[in-house]
C-alpha cells in the first residue's frame, strides 16, 4: 500500500514505504496497522516524557497486558495451548495466537522501539520475553501451573537474573550458589545479581545460580521469588541510558526456594542460558536497528530545514556524504534484520541455534556498530542541539547515550563477534565430519 503522506528518508523500513517486500503477507500488515495505533497511543507518545522522569508508570503495563500486548515478547511460536486454556485465542489486528509467527514478533519490537528510546518499552517486555521461555520450555507441568497463568496474563512480573559483577558475558563463572537443605526440600540461595533489567518490580527472576562445581556444567535455573521475599533486597542502578527498564542489583541472603522451583534437570542451566540467550540478541537486534533509523531520519528532518551558510545544511555535500554513509550501514542491517526473521519463521527452534545461533550473535553486534554510527552521525549534524539534553537534539542526544545499552547487554560486542566465528566454524567442523563418515559408509 502507498504511502498517504511524504515520508522523511529512512524514517521507515522499506516495506512499510509501499515498496515491495518477499517476507511481509497480510496478517503481517494487518498486524503492523493495529498494534502502531495502540503502541503510539499508550507508549511512543508518551515515551521521552516517561524517560525524562526515569519511570514508565504502572498503569501501563496493565493497559498493556489487559489487551494482551505483552505475549507478543514471547519468542514465536506462541505457546497456543496455554494461551487458549487462558482464554487468549487471539491478538490485535484479529491475528490469531496459532498464526503468530516470527515476523509478528519482530513487527511488534520494532514498532515498540519507535520513540527511538530503548528504556520504556524494555520497562515492559524484557521479563516477559526472556524471563518466561525458560518456564515454557524446561519448566515441569506442576510448575508450569503455578507460574504461567500469572505471567503471561500479566499480573505477575518476572526477570531473567543471569548477570553478575564478576560474571557478565562469562555466564560460566557465576559464583551465585543453591544449595539444597538437609531436608532436601529447599535450595538456600547466597549471592548477588546486577545489572538485572526489570528486576526492581519483579515478583520473580528466572536466575542461574551454582548448584554444583565450578564451570558451565555446574550451573543450574530456578524460579526465585524476589519482591517481599525474606532475604532478597533489591536497589536501582543509575545507568547510562535505558534508565526506566529498571536495571538492578539483588543481594541473596539465604532466599529459601522450594526444590520444585528447578527448571529442568540440575547441571544443564547453561544450555538452557544459551539456547535463551538467542532470542535475547534477536530482539535487541531488531529494536536496536529501529533505534538507529529514528536517530537518524530525526537528523535527516533537521538539516532539511536548519540553515547555515546561506543555505539549508542538506545543500552541503559533507551532510550528504554523512547521511549517505550511515544510511547505507542502516539499510544493510534492516535487510539482514528481515532475513534473519524471516529463516527464524521457516526454521525448527532446533535447527534455527544450530544454524543461527552464531549469526544471531553476529546481527546483535552488528546492530549495536550501525546503530552507533547512526546515533552518531545524528549527533554530529544536530550539532550543539546534538549535545544538549533538552531542546531539538535532544532525543538524537539520548540515542547516542543508549548505544553502549546496545553494544554491552546481552551478549558484549567483542564477545558476540568472537563468539559468532567459532560458532560458525563449529558448523563447519560438524558438516565436515559427518560427510566424511557419509563417505565411509558408502565405501
């Protein structure tokens, strides 16, 4: 569908500018034109005020989660059987749950990244889509019963709690220990997160914690419980940028958690963390390139109209030559972005981490290098309004102060582009193997 109104350069995906696309059906558009009024109305409008006062309030994410805006944090497909025993059969836009596939979710980040700013919608979706999926996925029925009903309806609120100070990127060095009581009915949980997203209004913290020796087969999940639970304080951090998602440190004290609290089997956490950790660096991925088109088709309106030197600043070749460069950077990782949704949809979550497991690694830290060359550039052409925290530049301001939120979380950039290459020659290795052993037993 063409556009109604001009739209500034790069301001859009291309898809969403009446070109045409492989990867995007109706459900898809459908899907787009619904939840883009509901997110401007409840969030987008009012997401740098919010940020400015360093809370998102309460009330919205229960106007969030009564819509049921927040399941579509979950990594697709959508868990349908608990959904519909849950009375959600379906989404914005008339999408059904079963018909929710990648390229939703991927829709639903980017257009919740649209304010540009990373902190409000995070505020919202990080517990739901990366604390949840653990419980989905390795959690028992019984305790699938008495956790997801409250979760994924959103009266209750979780975070994932893997990071600690000396173990961030080096998930297999986490010292928090579990260790069972003499009774064997309780783990008594003893350490410290931080750096946790959501964690200060979380009820609960899908957490890794040691429950054996040291290294990654040492490491186990358990749903901890967090707010009002003897032991556990809690206290905001002061960050950079994405002050409203509510990044955290949790001092454990002795936390008494029942046994049943376990995720899966003990000693298998880090496979659990890993295969977790994907959708972690996709949705980052998505939204961070949304962030990095905002700052810049924010420039591109500015120097549109500011003038210097007589004439408006987009007559000045070294603007072009700036907007053009990074331009190409942003478009190039949207293509990539679409892509790798779109492998994502078509793909088993089992052959998706072998195959992309490396490359999600890849996208994430590549998203993290354009959207600072975005933010930058942004900056650059705002000028003095680019370095003043209120006023015309101020958003492209704040942008640029959120880049290291990108770069870092997650996954840090030169872990993730390390990571990628022996994950990519892992593969290689593996394929080799196997069609030399094809070519043994041919033989």
């Amino acid at each position: 569908m063409a556009p109604t109104k001009p739209i500034i350069p790069f301001s859009e995906p291309a898809w969403l500018t009446g070109l045409p696309s492989p990867y995007y059906n109706d459900s898809h558009r459908r899907w787009q034109r619904a939840i883009r009024a509901f997110i401007s109305e409840h969030l987008i409008d009012h997401a740098l005020e919010w940020d400015t006062a360093e809370l998102v309030p309460e009330h919205v994410f229960d106007t969030f989660a009564k819509a049921n805006m927040l399941v579509p944090a979950l990594p697709a497909p959508l868990p349908v059987e608990w959904l519909k025993k849950l009375g959600v059969h379906e989404l914005l836009g008339g999408v059904k749950v079963e018909e929710f596939d990648y390229l939703h979710f991927a829709i639903y980040t980017d257009e919740m990244s649209r304010s540009g700013l990373g902190g409000p919608p995070g505020s919202l979706t990080v517990g739901v889509s990366f604390g949840v999926p653990p419980i989905l996925k390795f959690g028992s029925k019984a305790l699938q019963e008495r956790f997801l009903p409250d979760l994924l309806l959103g009266r209750k609120r979780i975070c994932i709690a893997i990071t600690e100070p000396d173990a961030g990127s080096d998930v297999a060095n986490i010292r928090t220990t579990a260790t069972k009581t003499p009774c064997g009915k309780y783990y008594l949980i003893e350490g410290q997160k931080k750096w946790i997203s959501n964690g200060i209004w979380s009820d609960y913290a899908t957490m890794a914690v040691r429950t054996g020796g040291p290294g990654p087969g040492g490491l186990s999940l358990l749903v901890v419980p967090l707010k009002g639970a003897e032991g556990v304080t809690m206290r905001r951090l002061k960050v950079s940028g994405q002050i409203t998602g509510g990044t955290t440190q949790i001092l454990l004290d002795n936390v008494k958690v029942p046994v049943e609290n376990l995720l899966g089997e003990e000693g298998a956490g880090m496979r659990y963390i890993m295969t977790n950790f994907n959708h972690e660096r996709l949705s980052i991925a998505v939204g961070a390139t949304r962030q990095a088109r905002v700052a810049l088709a924010t420039a591109f309106e500015y120097v549109l109209k500011r003038e210097a030197f007589g004439k408006a600043l987009i007559e000045q070749p070294v603007v072009r030559h700036r907007l053009s460069k990074a331009g190409a950077l942003l478009e190039s990782q949207q293509a990539w972005v679409d892509q790798f949704v779109y492998q994502m949809a078509k793909l088993s979550k089992a052959e998706a981490d072998v195959q992309l497991g490396g490359l999600t690694a890849l996208a994430k830290a590549n998203a993290g290098i354009v959207a600072n060359e975005c933010a930058q550039v942004a900056v650059l052409l705002f000028g003095g309004n680019g370095y003043t925290r209120t006023g015309q530049g101020e958003l492209a301001e704040r942008i640029y102060r959120e880049v290291m939120g990108i770069r870092i979380p997650g996954g840090s950039e030169d872990v993730m582009l390390d990571l990628a290459i022996r994950q990519l020659v892992k593969n290689y290795r593996a394929q080799t193997a196997a069609l030399e052993r094809e070519g043994a037993a041919k033989l």
